[in-house]
C-alpha cells in the first residue's frame, strides 16, 4: 500500500512559477513510476509527466519546457517544477504511483493561473 500526500498548489499569475510536492509513505518508493496528472472542470484526467525509477522523463507536449519532474527516492517525495504557468494550466493536480499492477492516486492539489 502506498500513500500519496500533494501540497504547493495555489493561485499564481499567468507567468509565475510554483513547484508541487508528493510525500510518498507505506512501500518501497524507489521502485515505483511517478507521475503527475490533472483534470480541469469538464475535461478528463491527462498526463502531465512521469518520471521512471531509473530517472527517465516524459513530458506531455503542453508543458515540454516549461514544467520539470524529479524525484528525491531518500526523502520519498516527487517534485512538479511548473514555470511560465499559463491560465490553461488551471486544474487539480493529482500524483500518481505506479508498479504493474499497482496504481495509486493522491487527492489532488489545485492549482489557479488567473490574474
């Protein structure tokens, strides 16, 4: 079993930065895929990024430049630098562990680009 904790999410201004934090507890953390998700009002869930557990990226191609995925496996925590945030970027963030066939979801984070 694993747990999945999100915080840093907020309200920011079209071009600002915030970085989400996943506090991961419960399993061996190192040898999961984590990724980050999130869902606008109306639209469904889409990939944001994910990061493997050798260290390997994807990055979905909205975000390709301006958000970065890393993981800490000694402090069980994986980070969503988001940079040049956009008004689109508004949705509830969600992080993810994977490790077939586990799947793990964290509550959510929202996070609001408005001026």
């Amino acid at each position: 079993q694993v747990q999945l904790v999100e915080s840093g999410g907020g309200l920011v201004q079209p071009g600002g930065s915030l970085r989400l934090s996943c506090a991961a507890s419960g399993s061996i953390f190192s040898t999961y895929v984590m990724g980050w998700y999130r869902q606008a009002p109306g639209k469904q869930r889409e990939l944001v990024a994910y990061i493997t557990s050798g260290g390997s990226t994807i990055y979905a191609d909205s975000v390709k430049g301006r958000f970065t995925i890393s993981r800490d496996n000694a402090e069980n925590t994986v980070y969503l630098q988001m940079n040049s945030l956009k008004p689109e970027d508004t949705a509830v963030y969600y992080c993810n562990a994977k490790r077939y066939p586990l799947n793990y979801w964290g509550q959510g984070t929202q996070v609001t680009v408005s001026s």
